[in-house]
C-alpha cells in the first residue's frame, strides 16, 4: 500500500475525509520529518510508513474530541517534531497553533518545515512551558507524551482560557495520574482512542479549571 493511500484508509476510519490539500503536505510532512531524523534524531521512529501510523494518524485521532470551530486557538507543548500540532495546522487551516518546545534543534526544524509547507497559520515557539507566557491564553493547550498529569496541569494551565482545555495524549489509562491532579483541575473524560494499523493503547484526558 503506497503511503496515500495507508494514509487516505486511515484517515477514513478515523471518520476524517482528506482534501487534496491535505493529504499532500501530510505526506510533505512526513517527507521532511524522516529527512531531518536521519541527521537530528528528532524522533525513534525511523520508517516512513511506520510515521503514518505512530505520527500522522495517531496526532490526527484526537480530532473528533477538538471543539468542531472554524476558528480556534491551540497550543502544542513539548511538541518536539510538531507532533500533533503540525498535522491539526494542516487539516485545520482556520486553526491558529502554537508549537511551543525548549529543544532548539527540533524547533529549527519545525520553523523550515513550515516555510517548506506554506503553513501560516502556525507558529514556532522556543521557550520552556512555564516561561511562555507574553498573554497568550488557548482554547485548547494539548500535549503528547510531555509530563504526568499533575505537572502538565501546573506548567500549562495558566495558557487555558477561562472556558478553554488541557488535552494530554496519553498510552495506558492514567490511574495512578488522575489521582494526584491538582485541586484546581478536574479530569472530565478520559477516552480510548483507536489509531489505525497501530495494535497499542492510546487515551486523551480531557481537563477543565474546577468549579
């Protein structure tokens, strides 16, 4: 199966339908990120199909729990490879997304990954979390594999809006996480997400400021 059309198939399952548009600068994406991993080991992952799955896909999942909004303010922490910001700019060009990572090397390579893919509705952001500030406040602040609950929480909340969310991409059920959250935040949904052509356990921990 050629990448486009894993990446088509997968996309199809996740109930999303890829324009033209899209599917390219997906796959110029992908294109660029196993390019620079090759040099700047920007991620484990190494083959290209496998990107489709474990990177594409699996940033793309977390879409149907995204508030369905033309215009919308995310922010990517610890994006590292641009992963899921990258992708949702892509799909979402009404989006306006920051990706926000302290590791100047992977941040250099997301600034040429956009001028290379004519993304303009994202920018690059090289701070540590607790030190991004400058009044910027999200609807959504969302993270991959960045920290345990409780610190995401603490690092990143002062980024949400009064109505906005934490989202954490996480493995396994957080248990043992959900348990130390901070009193000022309360998990509101914990969901099971399926990646196509990826046999692993995937959930997204939705957080809101407590009442």
């Amino acid at each position: 199966m050629s990448a486009a059309a894993q990446l088509n198939a997968g996309a199809a399952a996740l109930g999303l339908a890829l324009s033209a548009e899209n599917e390219a600068k997906l796959l110029a994406f992908q294109a660029l990120l196993a390019k620079w991993n090759a040099v700047y080991n920007l991620t484990a992952i190494r083959e290209p199909e496998r990107m489709i799955t474990h990177h594409l896909l699996d940033s793309l999942a977390v879409l149907p729990a995204l508030p369905a909004r033309e215009a919308l303010e995310l922010a990517d922490i610890g994006t590292g490879a641009g992963l899921p910001g990258v992708p949702l700019a892509i799909v979402r060009p009404g989006w306006q997304v920051s990706l926000v990572d302290s590791n100047q090397k992977k941040t250099a390579f997301l600034q040429q990954a956009l001028i290379e893919l004519g993304l303009s509705n994202a920018r690059v952001v090289t701070s540590r979390v607790e030190h991004f500030a400058a009044g910027a406040r999200f609807d959504v602040v969302i993270s991959r594999a960045f920290a345990e609950l409780a610190e995401f929480a603490r690092l990143a909340g002062h980024l949400v809006k009064p109505d906005g969310m934490l989202l954490a991409m996480k493995g396994v059920h957080p248990h043992e996480e959900l348990a130390t959250l901070p009193p000022a935040w309360k998990a509101v949904a914990v969901e099971r997400i399926a990646i196509p052509g990826l046999a692993a356990d995937r959930h997204l921990v939705k957080l809101l400021k407590a009442a």
